[in-house]
C-alpha cells in the first residue's frame, strides 16, 4: 500500500513538471511571436519615414508623417497644378490624408497639414490633357492623373516637382485594455481612435531617437530643430507573461532594433 501511495506521487510529481514545463512551452512562443510581431509593425512603419516626418518624440510615443502616395508635377496653370500619381490599382482612402509635403529647391520636404477636399478638385481626363500638353505621356494612365487646387503657393510649384501625400500616424505604448496589467502597442491616426496592434509588453519598453551627426539616443526630442534632424529610431520591447505557476519568475522576452529612417537625408 504504501509503495503504491509513493509510485502515485511520483507519477503526479512528474505529470505536474511536465505540465509546467509545457505550458511555459506555450507561453514562452506567444510570448517571443507578440514582441517579433509588435517590432516587425513598428520598425516598417517607421522605415518610410522621410526626413522631417517625426512630429513628435517622447519615451512612450512616437507620432510621424506617414507616406501614402507619391506623385510627380507634370502641369501648372496658376493655382492648378496637374499631377500624375502612379497607382497600383486601388483607389486612394482620401480620408486618411493628413496633408502633403513637396520638395524645396533644396530637396528638403515641406509639410503643409491640408483635408484632401480642399485641395482636391478633379481627376482623369481633363487633368490627363493638361499633362500631356506639357509632354507627359498618358497612355493607359488616365486615372492616374489628379489637379490639386491653391498648394503652397510660396514654394513656386513647377513641372518635375515631387509632392507626397502623408497621413500622421501615432504608435503609443499604454496600458492594455486585452490584457490588463500590462501595457501594449497602441496605432492609428494622430487626434484619431487607436487600435491595440499587440499585447503583453513590460513597463520597461519604449523609443529612443538619434539626431543626424550625433552619437546616442534620447528619450524624448523637442522643438522643430531637433525633430528635424531625427534619422534614426531606437525600439526597445520587452514582453512578459505569468509562468506556469505563482512561485516561478514571470516569463520575459525582450528585442532592441535600430530603425533607420530610410528617406532621411
């Protein structure tokens, strides 16, 4: 009877080992998928960034200027000016567009915040004529052709120019609402409604920003000169999850990635 009794613990002392064990298995991949994941999001969003992009630059958030297209002037006539924007078939979620920015006589960017329907007024044929009457060849493109009525008038629009349309988007590292006691990584627009892109991240995570022709990174950058200069970021992301049981540490996995900003000058 009793070595009945110690062959029965026994099998249960195993049986809740590897239970364990699994079940740190488990969550030990979630947890290692959740921060890859939340890093891959963060670093290709940030990748597109063009100089002068960060908005804002704090330890918890981050906020840019998102491209979402990019076009070439191939007309103006006054306030109208004609552009082509090529375009991979799917029409443009014109609600997104923050604004754009078009390329100086020094090939900086200049950000002008705009709502598309004040700058929009048609596309297709009558845009298409007005390019091609300037050598622009429209064949098979129609549609691809826009005019955008009263842009900055200061920055002297000329055929050849480069304009982007932008959206600002925010990444904001806060407390969870999926997974409470926790923060995750929030994304959307900027003033908008955020959306919880990824769960289980530590209190410990956050950004870092490097300015072009310094060494470092700092938590936070202010003021117009300095988000400028902004050509790199620093990502930092630990996840945590419960172990198997309340008397064992909290599983953790952390990532650090560099982002260069590759449209940075």
């Amino acid at each position: 009877m009793v070595l009945s009794t110690v062959v029965v613990m026994l099998v249960t002392s195993v049986f809740l080992v590897q239970n364990r064990f699994y079940s740190d298995a488990v969550n030990r991949v979630g947890l290692h998928e959740s921060v890859r994941g939340a890093t891959a999001l963060i670093s290709s969003d940030l990748h597109g960034v063009s100089e002068g992009g960060i908005v804002a630059a704090d330890p918890d958030a981050v906020a840019f200027r998102s491209p979402l297209l990019m076009g070439g002037v191939c007309g103006v006539d006054g306030r109208k000016t004609y552009l082509f924007f090529p375009g991979e078939g799917e029409p443009l979620d014109t609600s997104m567009v923050s604004g754009y920015a078009i390329k100086d006589a020094a090939s900086d960017w200049r950000y002008t915040p705009a709502r598309w329907n004040s700058v929009y007024h048609s596309s297709g044929g009558a845009a298409a004529r007005a390019c091609a009457s300037s050598g622009a060849d429209t064949t098979g493109a129609v549609m691809g052709f826009l005019r955008l009525d009263g842009l900055d008038s200061s920055l002297s629009v000329k055929v050849g120019d480069l304009v982007m349309l932008y959206q600002e988007v925010e990444l904001r590292l806060a407390p969870s609402k999926l997974d409470p006691g926790n923060r995750s990584v929030f994304r959307g627009p900027v003033g908008g409604t955020l959306i919880e892109v990824a769960t289980g991240v530590s209190g410990s995570s956050g950004f870092g920003y490097g300015l072009s022709g310094r060494a470092g990174f700092r938590d936070r950058v202010n003021g117009n000169g300095n988000l400028i200069r902004i050509d790199r970021v620093r990502l930092f992301l630990e996840g945590i999850a419960p172990a198997s049981g309340g008397d064992r540490d909290s599983l953790t996995f952390d990532l650090t990635l560099t982002v260069p900003l590759r449209n940075a000058n």
